[in-house]
C-alpha cells in the first residue's frame, strides 16, 4: 500500500514538473514569436525608409506593416494639418474589408479631419495631452467626423474590440498619432503587445520626424532660391546637405544608433568584451553622424534667417559657471582638467540668453577637444564700460598663423595641423556657428596663439547692456519672416 502511495505521489510531482517545464517553454516561445514579429516590422520600417522619401507613401507602407506584421486589425497615421484646423488621417491599413468599408463612407478617409475643438475625440487627446489612450468603442476616435451609427457599424464589420492610440512624440513636440485596431479586449492583451506597439511607435515617430525635417527644410531651400538668384551657391550646399545629410545620413543613423543601443543594454544574451568593444565604437561613429547633421542644420537654419534673436541683460559670471558645472562631470573629469574663472565685477552683456550659452558651449567644448589631460582652461572678463570681453585660454596644442585665418570659416578645422590634434571628433563648423551668431547679436569674436603647443585663446567681445540700449531693445531683436527654428544642442 506505502508502495502504491509513494508511485502516486510520484507521479503527481512528475506532471507537476512537467506542467511547469511546459509552461516555461510556451511563454518562452511565446516571448521570441513576439520579438520576432516586432524585428521583422522594424526591419520592412528600415526597408520602406531607405527606399523613399515621400511622406504620404511612408506612411501608407508604415500602416500596412502594422495589419501584415504586426497581425492587427488596421492602423491609421493621422498628422495636424493647422491649414484645415485639425488633425487629418492620411494612410490606413490596406485590405479588401477596410477598401470596402471606406467606399461605404459618407466622408472620403483622406477628407476626415478631426477638429482641434473637439476635446473628448481620442485623437485629439492623445496629440495635445502626449498620452496614450484606449477605448473599446470605436466612435471615440470618430467623434466631430462620423456619426456613432457609423462608426458601430464599422466596429461590428472589422470586429474590432479595442482601440489603442498613441501620440506620435518627439524631442520637440507631438508630430502626430498613429493607432491600432485589436480584436481582442484590454485585458486579453499582453504586456509583449504593449511592448510591441510601444516599440513601434517609438521608430515611426523617428522616420516621420526625419522626413518632415526633411521637407521642411526641402521647402526652405525653395523658398531662398526663389527669393535671391545671387545665393545659388549657398543654395546649392544646402540642398545637397538636406538630400545626404536629412535621408541618407539621419534615418539610417538613427536606426543604426537606437539598435546599437539596443544590443548594448537590451541584449537577451551576454556580450563578449570584444563584441561589446565593437559595438560600443559603432555607437559613438553613428553619434559623430548625427553631431554633423545637427550642425548642419545650425547652419542651415543660421543662412537662411530662420532663427530669432531675442537679447536681454545676462549675468556673464553666473552663465559660465553653469556653463563649467555642465560640462565638467561629462569630460574634464575624464581628462582631469582643471577650470579657473577670474571673477571680477562686470556688467551685464546685452544678448540673447539661449544663443550666448550655445557660443560659451562650443568654445568650451572645443577647448575640451584640443587640450590634454592635466590641462587648463581659464575665464577672464575685461570691460570698458562699452563692451565686455570673455577670455576663453586654454593650455592645449595651440595653433599657427595660418590655422587662425581659416578658423571662423565653414569646415575651417579640415585639413590643418589644428585638426590632427583633436582628441575626440568633430564637424568643424562650431566656430562657424559662432561667429555668426555673435554677429547677429552685435558682438565680436576672435583667437590669438603664440604657436604651435602654446595653447589658444579665444575672446568673446559682447556690448554691456546700457539703459540707452535697453530703451531700443527692439530694435536688436530679430524675427524671421516665416517659423522660427531652434537650434539643435550642442555635443561636449
């Protein structure tokens, strides 16, 4: 009888086992068909990206990647168009059931725009609040366009149970919404098809900021063209810029940074040191990529007048050492270098807050680049009641007369000895940036350096703000005629 008991026993506890080990093995399987579906859908985005630039066919190849790979019922971009006051659909998942649908509507898909007054449509909601949003009814995306008869009868025909919408986000701000059509309630969703809509998101928010860039900027050239024959040439670096720089360069580098990214912190396996060395270098050359793009698109912005100057009294020594409290965890550290202000008493400058700290940052950045470790850099202030003049002197590896003269020019740092001396990369075009933005605020800068290995010295010379200049203070500021575009960030 002990026997029998014991063999029982037995048995439960080996079905038991076995109940586990199965489970284990069906959420693992689970696991990898999820990721592998969201790696396919990522890698046809890649495809439909490099492939085109058009925004209207991009996104139609975006939304039938989401019915295709995805396996959902349909997804829909949806971009503002401020001309019509709303937010408009432009590309839906394609299948004979949605076309036939479609055809049955009293509004064309491509007519229905979602107005901006129109608080409680999801959509809107999603756009201005930048959340995410579900609904089990479908007239919650339809509302202030189709009537809720309408929109049931599309829900009952495509069987779809819930809806999830999500804002289209980007360092800047909300560039759309894209949402999909489940067939299946909140709860039977799992937190792999969370992660996976996510995820999605997350890359079409990329493509499509990249090709509106891209268009923005496409339309800049236009316009310049078409306004002064005399800046063809300018004209023309800018357009071969937008072209290489915007789609062949920023999209792909994108991608390629975010999955390096990946690999590096997402891995589901251990990296061998040499792997992980490997692709650690394929995350900082994609960064030095997009640094490039970003200052191109400085000067870009900076030639053709989209940006706004907007000057106030600064504090100079309160802006430096925000400005040294910024860099100094993130590189002077690292090469133990040494910061030394002279503080003095001197007025305030008349400038434009942001535009100062973006010239104080290159300076400093570039003083970080050309200095070795156990170096110094040092701040000093002169005034003579009219100007005051920062000193930004470095302890590096100084320069010859002839790389002082192409200094401030655009790629000034390429093919001099300046150059080879750098110990990390860069685009050569932050001087560039800086003298021009200088300019625009009315100030001066220059570099002296006794030669080669002597260091540099780069001095900054910006009018005190003085009550006869702040009566006029409009009179400085500047406005473009169109959109004013900030500046992208500088890398230290």
């Amino acid at each position: 009888m002990n026997i029998g008991l014991e063999a029982i026993i037995s048995l439960i506890g080996f079905l038991v086992v076995s109940l586990v080990v199965n489970f284990f093995q069906l959420r693992r399987t689970e696991q990898l068909s999820h990721k592998n579906q969201l790696l396919v859908a990522l890698r046809k985005l890649d495809v439909v990206t490099l492939a085109n630039n058009d925004l209207k066919i991009i996104c139609q190849d975006i939304v039938n990647i989401v019915r295709e790979e995805l396996g959902y019922s349909f997804g829909v971009i949806a971009l503002p168009d401020h001309q019509a006051g709303g937010i408009r659909r432009v590309a839906i998942s394609y299948s004979s059931k949605v076309n036939s649908i479609l055809q049955a509507l009293p509004i064309r898909f491509h007519d229905q725009v979602v107005p901006f007054e129109v608080k409680d449509n999801l959509l809107i909601r999603a756009f201005f609040e930048k959340q995410v949003f579900h609904s089990a009814n479908m007239h919650d995306i339809q509302k202030g366009v189709l009537s809720e008869e309408v929109s049931k009868g599309i829900q009952e025909k495509m069987g779809v149970k819930t809806v999830y919408v999500y804002p289209l986000l980007t360092s800047d701000n909300v560039i759309g919404v894209i949402y999909y059509g489940l067939k299946a309630r909140k709860e039977e969703v799992s937190n792999l098809e969370f992660d996976a809509m996510e995820s999605f998101k997350n890359e079409v928010s990329r493509i499509l900021d990249n090709i509106l860039l891209y268009k923005d900027l496409r339309e800049t050239s236009d316009a310049l063209l078409a306004a002064n024959q005399k800046l063809r040439e300018v004209d023309k670096l800018k357009d071969d810029f937008v072209s290489i720089a915007s789609h062949e360069l920023r999209t792909p580098m994108t991608v390629i940074r975010s999955y390096a990214w990946m690999v590096l912190h997402k891995s589901d396996m251990p990296l061998s040191k040499t792997v992980e060395k490997y692709v650690v270098r394929i995350l900082t050359s994609t960064e030095r990529l997009i640094n490039l793009i970003n200052d191109m698109l400085n000067v870009s912005r900076i030639e053709s007048n989209r940006i706004d100057i907007n000057p106030e009294p600064v504090n100079l020594l309160s802006l430096i050492n925000d400005i040294i409290d910024e860099v100094y965890f993130s590189k002077s550290i690292e090469k133990n270098i040494q910061f030394v202000v002279f503080e003095k008493q001197v007025p305030k400058v008349f400038a434009d807050p942001a535009k100062l700290r973006q010239i104080f940052l290159n300076l400093v950045g570039n003083s970080l680049k050309f200095t070795p470790a156990g170096g110094k850099i040092t701040f000093n202030f002169f005034t003579d009641g009219k100007v005051v003049e920062t000193a930004i002197s470095d302890s590096g590896v100084g320069m010859s007369k002839e790389d002082l003269s192409k200094l401030f020019s655009k790629f000034g740092r390429l093919d001099n000895s300046y150059t080879a001396a750098a110990t990390s990369g860069g685009t050569g075009l932050g001087l560039y940036i800086s003298r021009n933005l200088i300019e625009l605020m009315h100030g001066k800068i220059w570099a002296t350096s006794e030669g080669l290995n002597k260091g540099s010295t780069f001095t900054v010379s910006m009018p005190v703000a003085t009550t006869d200049i702040l009566k006029d203070i409009d009179k400085y500021r500047i406005k473009p005629e169109g959109e004013a575009k900030g500046l992208e960030p500088v890398a230290i």
